[in-house]
C-alpha cells in the first residue's frame, strides 16, 4: 500500500498544479508611445545620442525591434544646441546604430567643460521632445600610495589575483554642486582565446566618503557600449572647498605581469547622471517581490529618458 502513496501524492500535486494555472490579460490602460532620448555627454569625446520609441512592458521584442518600429528616420530630425546655438551640422543617423534604438552623431561637436548642452528631436507621430544638461568640470585627484597583496586562492588551480591597497586625494573647488564617480580598470589577454578582456575592478571602503559600501552593490549603465558597469558616487558635501584623502581596497586583481591596463577613473557627474544612475539601480536589484517600485530619472521633456553629461580624468596605477 505504502508503495502507491508517493505516485498518487506527486499526481495530486501535478493536478491541482495544472488547474491552477491561468493565463493573465492586461486590462489596464496603456500609454501612447513616446520618444526617448538617452545621451552623456563625456568631454573631450564624440557626443552620440540614442533614440528610441517607448515600449510597454508587456510588449517589449526582446530583439529589440519593438524600440524602432514606428520612427521615421527619412523625416525625423535630432538637433543639439550648444551654449545657445545650433551646431553648424544636424546630427545624423550613425551607420553603427544600437539593435535598440538608432544612433544620432553630432559630427562638428566634442564636448567640452562648462558647455550648455540643448537636445530636440522631432519624428512624425509622436510629440517633440528636448532637455539640457551642464558638462561639469574634470576633478583634481591623485593616487598618493598603492599596495599589493596577493590574495588566498580559493581552489588550486584558480589563478593567481591580488588585493590592492590604494589611498587617493581628492581635491574639490567648491564652486559648484558636483557629485563624483570613481571606477577601478584592468585590461588583460585570457590566453587560452587571447582575448582582450577590460574589467571594472569591484573595491570596498570604510572610510566616510562612501559611507562603507561595497562599490559591487551599484551599477551604472554605458550609453555608447551598452555595458552596465560597476561604479560608486560621492557628492561633494564631504570635501567641498577642501582636499581630502581617503584609502580603497581593490579587490580580485590580475598579476601585475599579466595587465596591459590598470587606471582608476574618477569623474565628475551632474546631478541628472547621478540621479539616472542610482533610480536605474534601484530598480534593477529589487529582488523582494514586495518592494515597491522604483521610477527611473527623466529629465526629457516630451518623453523618456536622460541627458547627462560628466568629465573623466584618468590615472595609471603602478604596478
């Protein structure tokens, strides 16, 4: 008897399983599509500027054709506005455009600090869209000390990877509201493909300034590579108007032998990377069912999206 009890119980269980399962329509209201702009302006290079057309959720291609479908791009127009002027050149569709969206290249124009940056964009069917945005200026910072450390291997034949111990100085002007962003490189050839593999390089800290979080827990999403890259911020409230040096701890990097690259790039941001950057985050780790949700930043007018800009400085680390 007892030999039949398993079957039954696990034929049970498959039942009311299948009798349960119910397919779910959408009843809701749905929005009209509109455009979306998703731009950073990096000084001192190329400025391109993604659009696409808004998609609901439950409708989304995963190829991404959804995103493009309805723009028109013989009649649509991007323009941008720099310092109050149009550029000599309207910003053209880029042959290397996005699966998601298309690619539009201001050819005439490197941004640069301090400049006022305007984007319009106009395609039939949808409202015209703009927003505007500051390109702050390049921090001042230096890397004061670096240590290595070779870290214990996991497994045997785990490869050999260092913790590095970093202290920089940082020194802010205090003349304008800033936020920065510093991220860790390493570039390196894996030798069984040979092939060139640039990391960004997770770090922790107990010191203030990032109020001891691990630098792994945020992610920040690269317009022009479409990579989500690991990244930490700070605002300017700590060290305003003053230097301040602080130490980092690198973690899970390659022998120094085998690197082709190891920087630390610390950049200044505006507010509406920062504000993009963390709601974008946010959304993207709520694990908990429960939670509630998270709006990403826009500032576009019209529509959806983000215009950022930032200034990177780039140091090498010695090795």
């Amino acid at each position: 008897m007892k030999k039949y009890i398993i079957p039954c119980a696990l034929a049970l269980v498959a039942l009311l399983g299948s009798a349960c399962e119910k397919v779910i329509e959408f009843k809701g209201e749905i929005a009209e599509p509109r455009l979306t702009i998703s731009a950073q302006a990096v000084a001192g290079d190329p400025f391109p500027v993604y659009v696409a057309n808004s998609v609901f959720f439950l409708q989304r291609d995963v190829t991404g054709k959804t995103y493009t479908e309805k723009l028109d791009t013989l009649r649509g127009e991007v323009r941008c506005f720099v310092n109050g002027s149009q550029q000599s050149k309207q910003m053209v569709l880029h042959a290397n455009a996005s699966y998601s969206s298309y690619c539009y290249l201001a050819e005439d124009y490197v941004p640069a600090p301090g400049d006022h940056i305007r984007v319009e964009a106009e395609f039939p069917g949808f409202d015209p869209v703009w927003a505007e945005t500051d390109v702050p200026f390049p921090p001042q910072f230096e890397l004061v000390s670096t240590e290595w450390k070779l870290m214990e291997k996991e497994y045997d034949e785990q490869p050999d990877y260092y913790q590095v111990d970093m202290t920089l100085s940082v020194t802010d002007d205090g003349s304008y509201d800033k936020y920065y962003c510093l991220q860790p490189f390493q570039a390196y050839f894996f030798e069984p493909a040979q092939i060139h593999i640039v990391e960004v390089v997770p770090f922790v800290s107990s010191d203030i300034v990032f109020q001891q979080l691990d630098a792994s827990a945020f992610e920040r999403f690269d317009f022009q590579t479409g990579d989500r890259l690991a990244a930490n911020y700070f605002p300017d409230t700590i060290i305003k108007g003053e230097s301040r040096t602080f130490k980092i701890q690198l973690l899970r990097v390659v022998a120094p032998e085998e690197l082709e690259l190891f920087s630390v790039r610390l950049s200044t941001v505006n507010e509406s990377l920062y504000w993009f950057d963390m709601s974008y985050s946010q959304q993207e780790f709520q694990f908990n069912f429960f939670s509630e949700g998270v709006t990403i930043y826009s500032n576009v007018h019209g529509g959806y999206g983000v215009l950022c800009a930032a200034a990177p400085v780039w140091k090498d680390v010695e090795r």
